[in-house]
C-alpha cells in the first residue's frame, strides 16, 4: 500500500492521460462514425459501399493491429506526429468510429419512413432531410448504446499502455516491474481508476435511457 501512495502522482498522470484519451478519441470517433452512418443509409450506392466495407474491415480487425499501423507504419507513409499520443487518439478514434456507424444506422432505421416521405414531399434533399429530421431523431435512441460503446472505448485505451503511452495500464506495467512485491495493490488500484471513469458513464447512460428515450 506504500507503494500505491507514494506513486499517486504517476496514477494521477496515467488517469489524466486515459481520460483525454477516452475524451479526444470519443468524439473523433462520433463524428467519424456519424457520417458513416449516413453512409450506409445514402441513396448513393458508392457511399452505402464505402460504409459497408469500413465498419466490415475495421470491426473485424484487432485493435492492436490498428495500433501497430497508425504507430509504425503510417510513420513511413509521411506521417510524422511529434509522439505517441497522437497515433494512440487516431487508432481508437478509427476503430471506435465502425461501432458508432453501427449504432447511428440503428437509430435512423428506428425513424419512421413516412417521416423521411414526408421532408421529401415538401422539396427537402437527403442531406438536409437527415440532418434536419432523422438525425436529431436517431440520437435521441441512440445514446445509451453511445455511451456503452465509448465505456468499451475506455477499456481499449489500455492498448495504448503497449504502444508508449503512459496512461493507467502502462503505468501499471511500469510500477509492477518497479515493485514486484506490490504487483497486487498496484493493479487493485489501477482497476479503481478506470471505474472513477466508467461507472458515472453507466449511470449516465442510465438517466439518458430514462429521460431521453421514447416509447416505440
């Protein structure tokens, strides 16, 4: 346990680094996994392509390849981040995107038809008939499986840990090989952190479905 107070400030420096992880790559992936969504639902079949084949190839992929491609191979494509965090935002934000596609396509098919019908009478075009009618729509049923995805998106950060960033599960490996003796008190403590993250977002996704949701 003196282990564990005595290293507070590199905890701390692990959880301020998982939770703008988290943060960061949440709404990159939010707004990537939205226009895919529209994507899958376009009229335009090039588009319903292009979302299909994301969400199949990056849903099926394991994040740590994900990790491995925008840490080390992107680097020798052109792309030159100044450290690891950056890459670390971008391969959860990519992979976290294909399950918000998944979730936004759900809600916009739980829309009425007669709704998307009706924009349509009255001279609206699909983006605008998405943007204005179905969309507002679509995220009211969706945000609590949202926020389910951006819990899972929590726990995946951890991958990070293996890829030198210092956030809660590379500080874990780091204080496990400092003090072998303590391995248990060290990860018991680590665990605590990433529930000061995740259980306020369960109960968050509890009030939303409670308040926002709607009878079908």
């Amino acid at each position: 346990m003196d282990t564990v107070i005595d290293e507070l400030p590199l905890y701390w420096d692990g959880f301020t680094t998982t939770l703008a992880l988290t943060l960061l790559s949440a709404a990159i992936a939010l707004v990537l996994g939205t226009i895919l969504g529209s994507f899958r639902v376009s009229p335009v079949p090039t588009l319903r392509w292009f979302g299909t084949a994301y969400v199949e190839i990056v849903r099926n992929t394991p994040l740590t390849l994900v990790f491995i491609f925008f840490v080390f191979v992107a680097p020798q494509l052109g792309w030159t981040p100044s450290g690891f965090f950056a890459p670390a935002v971008v391969a959860l934000s990519v992979y976290t995107a294909a399950f918000v596609c998944e979730a936004v396509r759900s809600g916009i098919n739980s829309v009425g038809l007669g709704q998307a019908e009706a924009s349509r009478a009255i001279g609206l075009t699909f983006p605008q008939t998405l943007r204005l009618i179905v969309l507002p729509q679509a995220f009211r049923t969706v945000i609590p499986p949202l926020i389910n995805i951006f819990i899972a998106l929590t726990k995946n950060s951890s991958v990070a840990g293996g890829f030198f960033v210092a956030e809660l599960f590379g500080v874990a490996r780091q204080l496990a090989n400092a003090h072998p003796a303590d391995v248990i008190p060290v990860l018991v403590f680590i665990g605590v952190f990433y529930l000061i993250i995740t259980i306020p977002a369960g109960l968050l996704a509890g009030y939303v479905e409670r308040k926002v949701a709607f009878a079908r």
